[in-house]
C-alpha cells in the first residue's frame, strides 16, 4: 500500500468518523495513532524517525498529533524527539472532551465563546484542538508525499 492509498483507505475516513462525533476521545486517538503512522509509508531514504523529527519541525500540527499517537501508545509521551514540540510529555489522561459553548453544557475556561460542537483537546492547552490539527495534518502530510521522490 502507498502512502497515498494509506491516506484514502485508513487515515481519512478515520477522521472522517471523529470529524462525526468530534468529541468522542477514542475516536480522536485512533485518529492521531493512525494519521501519526503515515510515515511508516512514505518512501524516503531516511528512516522514520528522522521524518518524524523532520516532520514535527516543519509542523506544530504534526507534532501534536505525533505527541498524542504515543501517549495513546506508551501511556505518556515526551523527551524521545529532537523538536521542542514532541519534548513536552503527555499523558493519555490529558486528553479531554471540550464541551460546546452551549447553555447548560459549557464549562468555564473550557468551551470556546461561538463553537457549538465541541472537541478534544490537551488540557490547559491552547491551539490543541486535535480535529482541526488533524486536518491541516492531512494537508501537510499530502504536500510532502506530493514532493517526495519514489512511489506515492
């Protein structure tokens, strides 16, 4: 399978179904662990760990996403990646429903003032709403697979 079929068969419709139920959590983490392993498809010289590196350099995206695929998979993550953005550890526990701003259903200092859908995001966190980081993840993944040499 190509990076560009993983993308189609797996990692798309994955957020696909999150996307449907933006605050289910397990829906959010399949959803990074899955979007995270598209370097494992990519044919490039280096290994995956220099990509992953590269990567989370190139994009606060991707490194957030990558930060949650191995909390998910090691209970906590943090301090194995040379960029900033994968040194800060996380906890699976992090992760967390964000309620919509809606009467009866917003938390103070959690729901964002005009989102009426809600999400999941890293807790005390800014900017790590994980649907919207997905997305734009998805858009940088397909850029880089686009100007990689090799089967696509």
């Amino acid at each position: 399978m190509t990076a560009v079929e993983y993308l189609s068969a797996i990692v798309e419709p994955t957020i696909a179904e999150f996307e449907a139920d933006p605050t289910d959590r397990r829906r959010a983490i399949l959803a990074c662990l899955v979007t995270f392993h598209t370097v494992d498809y990519m044919t490039r010289p280096r290994g995956t760990g220099q990509i992953r590196s590269e990567f989370g350099r190139q994009s606060n995206d991707f490194a957030l996403i990558d930060r949650v695929a191995h909390a998910a998979k090691h209970v906590q993550s943090g301090n194995d990646a040379a960029s900033e953005a994968h040194k800060r550890p996380l906890s699976v526990d992090q992760l967390i429903e964000r309620p919509p701003a809606m009467f009866g259903r917003a938390i103070w200092g959690l729901s964002v003032f005009g989102d009426s859908t809600g999400g999941v995001q890293i807790v005390r966190e800014q900017d790590s709403d994980l649907l919207s980081a997905l997305k734009r993840t998805m858009t940088f993944l397909r850029d880089q697979i686009a100007a990689a040499p090799g089967d696509k």
